[in-house]
C-alpha cells in the first residue's frame, strides 16, 4: 500500500514485485525436487547378458598399470617413455586400432592422464577406460 503525502486523489500504479519474486522461487524449488524423480519414474531389471565382439573387429590393444605404476601392452612391460612409441607403431599396422585402458585403482591419477595422453598423440581415437563392475 502506498501512501502519498500529497491530498490529491490519484491512484499510484507500481506493481509490486516482490510476491511475484517469491511464487517464482517456490516453483523453481518445486521442479528441482521433481525433476530427477520424473527420469526414473519407472523400474525395469534388466537381464544380465554376456558381452559379445562383432566377429570381424580384431581384440583391442590393452594399456594397463598395475597398482605399483608399471606400464604393460598386452602383459608385456614397457618403460613409460616408450608408450607413445609403441602405440604409434601399432597404429600403423591398423588403422583402426582401439585401445583399453585399465589402471589400479591405487595408482596416482598423474600416471593415468599421462598414459592418457601418450595415447592421444599416437593419434589412437577409439579409447576404452576399462572399470569394474
């Protein structure tokens, strides 16, 4: 309500904004709540299948690291500084080469991004970080 010290009849025409601000703010809390349990509103066991390869896709190339920070290509132990080297050369013999990636959950995410990385610049584009279940 506004009050005018003026003795004029006139009718002040501002809106107020503020009860407008707080429906907002309710709603807006409102779908928040509501929002994720509208995604899974339904629930459905899927059933458990065995993973199968296309026949004519070769085995990926594995990179592991054990939890001690050694590097292995398929259960052979190589130097850190000769992964780029190595995955460069398997990229040329296939060009469609694709690469799993699994790590101890131990080992420093700092060894991780670099493997990582060393993958990236041999230009290996198909990358699967390999977690348990």
């Amino acid at each position: 309500m506004a009050f005018s010290t003026q003795d004029n009849d006139e009718v002040l025409s501002e809106i107020n904004v503020t009860p407008l601000v707080d429906v907002m703010l309710v709603l807006l809390v409102v779908f928040i709540v509501t929002a994720p349990l509208l995604t899974n509103s339904i629930p459905i066991n899927l059933p458990k299948t065995e993973a199968v390869a296309p026949a004519d896709q070769k085995d990926p190339l594995v990179v592991s690291i054990n939890g001690e920070g050694k590097l292995y290509i398929n259960k052979d132990e190589i130097k850190p500084d000769l992964l780029e080297t190595r995955l460069s050369q398997a990229k040329a013999e296939d060009a469609g080469l694709r690469v799993q990636l699994q790590a101890d959950d131990g080992v420093n995410y700092g060894e991780v991004a670099r493997a990582m990385a060393a993958i990236e610049r041999a230009g290996i584009t198909k990358l699967a970080v390999i977690t348990a279940r």
